[in-house]
C-alpha cells in the first residue's frame, strides 16, 4: 500500500464491510449512488459492477465526476471508446474476487487483519490518462469517507423503501444532514472539441495536392503496453493511432501518440503527413470520437467525405496483431 497501515486497514474494513451488504444482489450497473457533502463539499457518483464473477465498485469523485459518469452510459457499444474514456476518467475502483492480482504486501496486510486473499479487495485510484496499483494517503482518507458515505447512503435507499426509477432519476444522499431525496438525471456525453485548421499557408499547399480515389481507416485505441511516469511511480498506457486504406490492404501509419502532448493535435499531424504524401483520399472512416472531431475541420475543408463506423478491416487486424505481439512479449520478460 501506498497508503499509511492504519489508512490501509480502513480501506480494507470499509471496502469488505460493503461486499457483505451484497450490492450486486439489490442494484443494477445503470443505477447511480449520488453521495454529496462527505467533506467540504465533496461529491462522488458510485456504481456497483459485476462481470464474469468479478465484482467491483466504481466511485467517481471530483467536480468532473458527473460527467465522466455520463461516459459510462453512451450506447456506443464500441470497445475502443469505451477503453480510451476508461483510462481518460478519474476514479477510484475496487475490484473483489480477484487474489490473484493482489500484492504479496496486501496479503500480508489482510493475513494480519484475519482475512483470507479471496476476501482482500484490490483498491485502485486512477487518474486522467495514469492509473496507480494503490491510492496515497490523501486517496485513500478520500475513499473510505466515499465508501462509509455509500454504505449510509444504500442503508437510507432501503430504510425508505424509495420506489426510484434509476433510468430517470439517481437517488442522492447528503452526508452532512444525514438525509435522502432523488434528482432528475440527464446524462451528458462528453464532447471533443474540433479542431480548426489556422493555417492559409499549409492549406493552400494542400489544395494543390492530387486528389485520389482511396478510402481511408483511422483510428485510435490504448495497447495493452504501459509507460512508467518516473516522477511519482506510475503507470499510464500507450495510445496507438493508425491510418489504413482497405482496398490495398495496407497500413499507411501507425504510431504511438506522446501522453504529454494534446491527442488531438498528434491525430491532425499524422493525416496532414499522409495527405501530403498520397493525395487527398475521397473518404476517411473514424469510430472514435476524438478522431473524428480531429479531422472533422479539414476534411470539410477539402471536401473529404468523413465516415463514421464500427468495424474497421485493415485497423482491427493490426490492432490484434499488435496486442498478440505485446502479450508475447511481456511473457518473455
């Protein structure tokens, strides 16, 4: 644990204390815990999830939680998405079942508490972009009042016998009054902004190009590698973005995206290299959001048709064969 033993030992009791309760037994993945005023003003979204036996919690906290709550309900159904906002969001997630994930340190930990290591959650605190294995000691304080203010909060919900529809409403619960009521939802997705292209001299280079027959792929997705951040000890993954014409089938580009540099901007460059090279291609297909907003001032600028799809040909098996030849590898190591 990054965290002090005393915190940590918190963590663990408050985190074991709401598996007992069985949440998974009594709400739905779509339905929402809102807990405000656990201290000085504090708010978080919490979420009870399970999958392929795995249970876990998700609680979203901050003044951006609201919104990145909201990503996890876009019907999208595209995994891409889906991953990049995983790794965009800020959250704690603790996920139960799972001892084969935790530390030698944390069994100890629950060893010395009584406990088994199917017992032991495993506690992440994940931030924009970044992940830690283990929250510090701010996290963690920060978590377990999350966790005693969910655990008040769903002993509220059924005390009350509130007859909710979490699809419209989620049930909030005030930990400062000690009190409940229910507040109309209206879920937002987030919104990429799009990028405009200010630059007359590079246009008007452009302009001037060939244009071709071609049908382009582009695409962005996290790999299954991850880049240590050295200053503070963690991890975040790697973006791949990736551009392929489907009728040669044939990668044009694929490379992977510098995490301290604005994604968007990087996407740009990557197709402005590719024009410049081939031509201006007729189309171009995107399935994520931010690609698509990325491209989205250029293409209309030159008339280029933008696409937007689910499935990708070419793309999606360079993706798997890219995460085949990571997977291979981390086994070597």
């Amino acid at each position: 644990m990054n965290c002090t033993l005393e915190l940590a030992q918190k963590m663990i009791s408050a985190s074991i204390c709401l598996y007992e309760e069985k949440p998974w037994d009594l709400f739905d993945e779509h339905e929402v815990f809102e807990i405000s005023k656990v201290e000085h003003g504090l708010t978080a979204y919490c979420l009870f999830h399970r999958l392929n036996g795995k249970k876990s919690i998700t609680i979203f906290s901050g003044p951006e939680g609201f919104t990145n709550l909201s990503n996890m309900f876009k019907k999208t159904g595209l995994f891409r998405v889906d991953a990049f906002q995983y790794f965009e969001r800020e959250s704690y997630e603790i996920i139960f079942d799972q001892p084969e994930q935790l530390e030698e340190d944390d069994i100890k930990l629950g060893e010395q508490m009584g406990y088994t290591p199917r017992e032991l959650p495993l506690i992440r605190y994940c931030e924009k972009r970044c992940y830690a294995d283990q929250p510090n000691n701010a996290e963690a304080e920060r978590l377990i009042k999350f966790l005693q203010g969910l655990s008040e909060g769903m002993k509220a919900y059924l005390d009350e016998g509130m007859n909710l529809d979490f699809h419209k409403n989620r049930f909030v619960y005030n930990v400062e009054k000690k009190s409940c009521f229910s507040k109309r939802t209206a879920y937002r997705p987030k919104k990429y902004d799009i990028v405009e292209i200010d630059n007359p001299e590079l246009m008007e280079e452009i302009l001037e190009l060939e244009e071709i027959e071609e049908v382009w792929e582009y695409d962005l997705q996290p790999t299954a590698a991850a880049i240590q951040r050295l200053e503070d000890q963690r991890t975040q993954p790697l973006y791949m973005a990736a551009l392929a014409d489907p009728v040669h089938q044939q990668v044009l580009a694929g490379i992977p995206l510098q995490s301290d540099l604005d994604f968007q901007f990087q996407c740009i460059d990557l197709i402005i290299e590719a024009i410049m090279q081939r031509g201006i291609p007729k189309a171009v297909m995107v399935r994520h959001p931010l690609v698509g907003a990325a491209v989205m001032d250029l293409c209309k600028k030159l008339d280029i048709q933008l696409v937007p799809v689910e499935h990708f040909e070419v793309l999606d098996e360079f993706y798997d064969g890219l995460k085949e030849h990571l997977e291979r590898k981390n086994e070597r190591c």
